[in-house]
C-alpha cells in the first residue's frame, strides 16, 4: 500500500474510529497493512534500556509524591556505565506528535496508526520501543523537575509545567502511574517475546510461537496507542480540573497483556521441555566427557520428569510388588526391557529364563558376578487406560523390576530417538558407568542363552567366531553340514567309539523327529553322526582338532580374549572326545547351543515326553533341552580324572631338559598329562 492511500484512510478514520468500539480482530486487519519487510536494523536493546531507566525513575518519583506528599530533593544517582544507542532522527517527532495530540480515544488512534506507518521498516518489538522512548522524552522532562528547583528558572519550569499544583490530583496521577507501570510490563513482555524468537525455534516443536506471532500486532498497537494517550496528558496533570478516565487502557491491557503472557508461558514450557530433552540426550549419549555418567544418572535422565506437572514413574520390584528407589540400580549392569504390553510372551519368558539363571549357582561368569546383574522393563503405551492397566497386572509376576504407568513423554521420545524403539521389543544392556553395551541384547539372549553372559556386542560376536574354526574343519570332510547350517534347523552331530550308543543315539533322535509336538511347535530336528559319509574323517578331525588346539597355544603370548574362548572350546571338545559312551553336540544352524556327554545327550533326547510342556511356555527348544541336560549330566557324569596325551606337541610345552651322559638337550617324543581328582578340567591342557 502506497503512503498516499494509507494517509487518505488515516484521514478517513480521523473521526470515524474509535478502537474501543471495533473487534481486536478489525485491529488486526488495520494495522498489518502499515507492516513491511523489517529492513531497518536497530539496537532495540541499547535503547529500551535507556529509555526504560527514564521512565522508571520517572514512575519512582511520582510514587513517592503520592504517598508522602511532598515532592523528591534529590535524585537517587545511577551508578552504573551510561548506555549509548544509535540516535533515531523520528524519536523527537515522533514525541512532538504524541505530546500534541488531542485528548480522546479516535485521536490517539490517529497518532498511534501515523506513528506505524512511521516505522512501518521496524520490527515489532523496535517499534514498540520507540514509541516507548518517545513517551520517556516527554514524561522524563516532566518529572525530573519535581525536585524542589533551587534557583529562579527551575521554579519557574515547574510551574509552566504545572508541578506546584501536582499533589492536588494525587489520586489521579496514582491511576495515570498505574497506567505506565502496565505499559512497561506490555513493553518487557514484548521484548522478552523477541529473545524467544531470535532464538529461532521451530515452530513445529514450539506450536505456541503461532499464537504470539498472531496477536503480537495488536498487543503493539494498543501499547503505542496507550504510550500516544499517556503522552497527550503529561501537559495536563497538574491542571486542577484534570478528570480524564484512562481505566479503559487499563483494562484493555490487562485482557489482550492476560492472552499474550498465555501463549509466552506456554512457549517457555516447550522450549524448556525442548532444552531438558537436549540435556537428557546429552545424558544418555554420555557427551559429558568432563564428568562420570553413571547408571542413575542415566535412568533419571529417561524416566525421571523435573517439571511438576509430568506424574513421576514409581519402580516396583515385580515380584514383591515393593516400590523401589532409582537408586537402587547404582553400579549395577541394567538389563533394559523395552516393549509395550501385546505380544511379548517370547521376551518375558526369555527374561524370566535369564534372571533365575542370574540367581543360580556359580556366582561368577566370565570375571563378572550375576548379582551386579538387574533387569529393569519399561513398558510403553499410548494411553494408561483401564484395560492396559488390567493388562499389566494380569502379566505373571516377574522377578525384575517394572517401571509401572510410564507416560512420561520427554522419555519416551528418547527412548524412540535414541534407541530407535519402533514398538518392537528391545533389551539393552546398560553398564554402571551409563554406557549402552549392547543396543539390544535380545538376539544374543535368545541365540545363545546364558552362555551370552554378560550379554554385550562383544559376547555375541565372540561366540558366534569362537566356533569358526569347527565349521571350516567339519564342512570341509562332510559338505552335508553346510547344507544342515543353511537350512537353520536344529541338528545333532555325535559321535565316539561306542558302537551301542551310537545305534541308541540315533534311533532316539529319529524317534524325537517324528513327534508331533515338534511338528505343531514347526521345529526340525536332524542328525548326522561323524563319519557317515567315509570312516576316514573320523580320524583325520580328531587329529585336525589336537593340531589345532597346539597352534593356538603358541599364538596366545598376550592373547586376545577371542583366542582364550575358543582355546577353551576346543579343549571341551577334545576332553568329551575321551567320554567311554559317546559325546554329542547340539547346534542350530551355525549357533552351537550345546556339548554333551554321551549318556546324558541320550536320557535327554528319550526323555522328551517329560519335559516338553516347556515348549508350551514359549521357551524355546535349545533352552528346555539344555535345562533337562544339565539334570541328568549331574546323575550321569562323575567327576572323574581326565588325560590328554600329545604326540605333535608345542615347541613351548616344557623346559629343555639336559641328557645325564651330557651330550646335549633330549629329544621329547610325546607328552602326556593326567589330572588328579578335585582339579578343574579346564586346567588340563
């Protein structure tokens, strides 16, 4: 709109509008057309200042006039720096047409809408201010000859001024200090809006910044329109017959001031839940590198809400029903179940299979104790309702812990950013320091059982290695194994040189493949007994294995914790190799599960009547065989002594030893080692 038409609609409302009388909404619509692009760069902060310090000591002087009744001698001094700010050619125009404009609401609608199309270049909140400044140039000259003047001039200042007779309106210049001192919360209200937009949050994440970028014109306009009506009365304060009614800007402020700070409070709230989400990452992806992030610290930072409004989550000991402190969880490893409420049998008996593991016999696994050991489920909902309230208690008692009703939503957002958590069940493995061992220990638990203890990235892959070597030997002499790993059934490989469990063996597994529970459970059992293709292999592995065992010996200068586990898996199955029945290994695909001794392998498979009610409890085949394994090994297998005899021996193995006719070093042709009983078997070479 050209400055022609804008000035003829000013002169067309010059006696037709009163603000009063029109919607905020027609406000709107009127003075949005006066705004442009904001191409005018100002230091809005230099002058607000300044300005606000003018008006200030100016409101401080007539509160004192009203309530003592007698005017001020002398100023309080400013201690602090003077502030300097660009100077603005318009601020003394701008405050002559203000001072000079008549008394009455249509008026100042005139000034105020003039004043607009003024700085129609500004922003909001510099037009605001300057209007502010203006106001400060008039009412500061007005008061700061309130002292009592000590010579001729100053007296005669104060009462061109009308300042003798000030104290005779007392209770009008009470409501017209009253009126300013809104002014300057609509005028810090304004400028604080401004930080938050500066900030340049989007409005996606901060939805309330739409609603102040909507009224902030109008909340502009009737702070300049008030600025404009309290300028045009300074002349006219100390007047004794001064009357004028400015209660309506007072209430006018107070409703659309009332609106504004609404939508200010609700945009500090998301931005302060946006910055405590930030701190909250910072927390979980342990960015702090100046300070130890430890577990409770990264459990508050999940689960815990700071603002009061957000319920805060109770932990209960699942199986007591007992309500915890977060603390409880300190130097401790947290198992951490993440799921919602539907289709999560597979995962809680999976869990409840690892915590009466945790609580078993021996106490320590891998250098780690069980008992440093939790497991914490935080189940997620859309809404916590009755009928997902009713879910969670008819869920059997678990022996970890529960985060019940978790709705803290700052939390959950994390939990789906971070962990990346599509509803999909998760369980990671938290260490004492914080730190995420593992993003989901779910597949190692599930592959490997407790043998995955302590369940980081690291177990995984070492147990899934450590067995490498058996498969490059025993696929290499029998290609019908690849074949079985591909296919990623359970299978048996067996083996040894009783001839009677073998035949035993291998009519038990055929039985089992045909029972109808595996067929309903969709699990396929197959056998292959070592050396089924050719009698020659049998030999030709067992020597593989012992070389093998050998180089490994020498490699372990320094070793890798890779080289011990699978050393260790190596001498397990050489030391079942010596088992008088026969020896078994369990595996699917190439995820060996188990290594059995031969009389226990067996009552285990003809005993599947027995325990397969297991399968019905979703546990899975491998973790039921296992477990009724292990009860009948400690039947069948004593503790006896074990012997290893090497033929193709390390270099290493012994000292020289010097010959007693002292010809030189003898030659050693074997070595043999026998233990005796109450030695560990992994001692033995």
């Amino acid at each position: 709109m050209s400055k022609q038409v804008l000035s003829n609609t000013l002169q067309h409302e010059k006696v037709l509008l009163n603000p009063f009388e029109v919607s905020d909404d027609q406000i709107l619509e009127k003075v949005y057309i006066t705004h442009f692009h904001c191409v005018e760069k100002y230091d809005v902060g230099a002058l607000y200042i300044v300005a606000s310090n003018v008006v200030n000591h100016s409101i401080e002087i007539a509160d004192l006039i009203v309530k003592d009744g007698q005017q001020i001698e002398q100023l309080r001094e400013e201690k602090g720096p003077l502030i300097s700010f660009p100077r603005l050619p318009a601020l003394k125009r701008i405050a002559c047409q203000m001072i000079c404009t008549a008394r009455g609401e249509q008026y100042a609608h005139q000034t105020t809408m003039l004043i607009l199309e003024q700085l129609r270049d500004y922003s909001w909140d510099a037009k605001t201010v300057i209007t502010l400044a203006a106001f400060a140039f008039e009412y500061g000259k007005f008061w700061q000859l309130a002292p009592i003047p000590r010579d001729k001039l100053g007296k005669s200042l104060a009462e061109l001024n009308g300042l003798q007779s000030i104290e005779e309106n007392k209770p009008h210049l009470e409501n017209f200090n009253n009126l300013v001192k809104k002014v300057m919360q609509v005028v810090q209200c304004i400028t604080d809006w401004k930080k938050l937009i500066m900030a340049e949050y989007n409005i996606k994440d901060v939805p309330s910044l739409s609603d102040t970028l909507h009224e902030i014109p109008v909340l502009a306009y009737w702070t300049i329109s008030t600025l404009v009506t309290c300028t045009s009365h300074i002349d006219i304060m100390g007047d004794k017959g001064y009357r004028y009614e400015l209660s309506k800007f007072d209430y006018k402020l107070d409703f659309i001031l009332k609106n504004f700070k609404d939508h200010q409070d609700k945009c500090k709230m998301q931005i302060g839940r946006i910055e405590d989400y930030s701190r909250r990452k910072d927390v979980i992806n342990a960015i702090q590198t100046d300070k130890e992030i430890e577990i409770v610290k990264f459990l508050e930072a999940l689960i815990i809400p700071i603002d009061s409004q957000d319920s805060r989550p109770m932990v209960y000991n699942g199986l007591t029903g007992a309500q915890v402190r977060i603390e409880e969880f300190r130097n401790k490893y947290v198992l951490l179940f993440i799921s919602g409420l539907d289709n999560i049998d597979y995962e809680i008996q999976l869990l409840k299979s690892i915590d009466e593991k945790l609580k078993e016999d021996p106490k320590e696994l891998e250098g780690y104790r069980k008992e440093d050991f939790k497991i914490l489920w935080i189940p997620i909902v859309g809404v916590w309702d009755e009928e997902q309230k009713k879910k969670l208690d008819n869920v059997t008692k678990v022996g970890w812990y529960v985060v019940k009703e978790f709705n803290f939503q700052t939390g959950i957002d994390l939990i789906r950013e971070v962990f990346n958590y599509r509803g999909n069940p998760i369980i990671m493995l938290i260490s004492p320091e914080g730190k995420v061992e593992n993003p989901d220990a779910k597949q190692i638990i599930s592959t490997w059982g407790m043998d995955g203890f302590p369940f980081r990235t690291s177990d995984h892959t070492r147990l899934t290695q450590q067995w490498n070597w058996f498969w490059t030997e025993i696929i290499s002499l029998s290609p019908t194994i690849k074949e079985l790993i591909n296919r990623d059934c359970y299978f048996f490989i067996y083996g040894g040189t009783n001839s009677k469990w073998i035949e035993e063996f291998t009519a038990a597994v055929e039985k089992l493949k045909k029972n109808e529970t595996l067929n309903l459970e969709e699990t396929t059992i197959e056998s292959y007994p070592l050396g089924r293709d050719s009698p020659k292999i049998v030999p030709r592995f067992w020597i593989t294995v012992d070389n093998l065992l050998a180089s490994r010996k020498l490699m372990r200068k320094g070793g890798e914790e890779m080289q011990d586990s699978t050393t260790k898996e190596i001498q397990r199955l050489l030391l079942l190799k010596q088992d008088k029945n026969g020896w078994a290994i369990l595996s699917k695909g190439s995820h060996v599960k188990l290594l059995g001794h031969g009389e226990a392998m067996l009552r285990t498979v003809a005993d599947f009547e027995v325990w397969k009610e297991k399968l019905h409890q979703e546990v899975s085949f491998d973790v039921a065989f296992k477990d009724y394994y292990e009860k009948c090994k400690v039947k069948t297998v004593p503790n006896k002594c074990e012997h290893r005899e090497f033929a193709n021996y390390p270099t290493d193995i012994l000292a020289q030893l010097p010959c007693p006719n002292k010809c030189g070093n003898m030659e050693v042709a074997s070595v043999k080692y026998t233990c005796c009983h109450g030695r560990e078997t992994s001692d033995i070479v």
